[in-house]
C-alpha cells in the first residue's frame, strides 16, 4: 500500500494542481483526502476573494486523491457540481473529499472547502468513472 509521500509524488505530475494552483495533500486513506491550498494574490478574483475555479480545482484534486491515492483503479471525474457558499475569510482552504459509494464502473464522492478559521467555502459533488486498473 502507497504511503503519503508516494501519493505526493505520483500527484506531482498534476502541474495545474501542485504548480500552477500551489495544492499541497495533506493526508490521505482508502476512499478520503484532505488538501490544501494557501491563498495568495494569483488565486484572487476583481472582488479580492479566491476564485471560483481556484476553488473547483481544490475540490478536484482532494477527489482524486481519494480515488486514486491507495487504489489499482484509475478512476476519473467524469462529472461534477460545485455549490459556492461563502467568500474565504482565512488565508488558508482546505478540501476534504469522501468516497459516498463506489461501484463496479462509477464512483460519487463529496468534498467540503472551509478556511481555517471554519468558514464553509463551499460544497462539490463529483461522479467518477473508473478507468481499469494500474
């Protein structure tokens, strides 16, 4: 089974996520992921609040990494919603994705963004199909 630091690795080459975004993964276990993002200039929109697709790619990515983190399967988004709830407030968003129900081909998973001061950003649901396997 994969540790945490291998999990890293092989996400690094998610260039949009790791570089472009800054997404750090924070933990992750068969089925859940916690990632992270620092708020910094490049991530604000016109109104100085992180924007929308900031945020979408935070969700995105804590998804799979659950999905994919300690799994053979390759599984990928094969749709998704995202509800924005609040402007962050912190300096910080922290994703928190949950496998809900994994079949034979499809998957639904649900990740939470807050800041760290416990402001709900916002809520994403995203259907997953998988792939095959490794």
């Amino acid at each position: 089974m994969a540790d945490l630091e291998e999990i890293r690795n092989r996400f690094k080459n998610d260039h949009f996520a790791t570089e472009a975004a800054g997404i750090v993964i924070d933990s992750a276990q068969p089925g859940k992921a916690s990632c992270s993002l620092t708020i910094e200039e490049r991530h604000l929109n016109e109104n100085n609040v992180p924007m929308g697709g900031a945020i979408f790619t935070l969700a995105d990515i804590t998804c799979a990494v659950a999905a994919n983190g300690y799994s053979e399967k390759v599984t990928v988004s094969q749709q998704a919603s995202i509800t924005f709830l609040a402007p962050a407030k912190g300096k910080r968003l922290i994703a928190e994705a949950v496998c809900l129900r994994e079949g034979h081909t499809t998957a639904l998973y649900s990740v939470d963004v807050k800041d760290e001061i416990g402001t709900y950003v916002a809520h994403a649901t995203l259907n997953a199909y998988i792939v095959g396997n490794r």
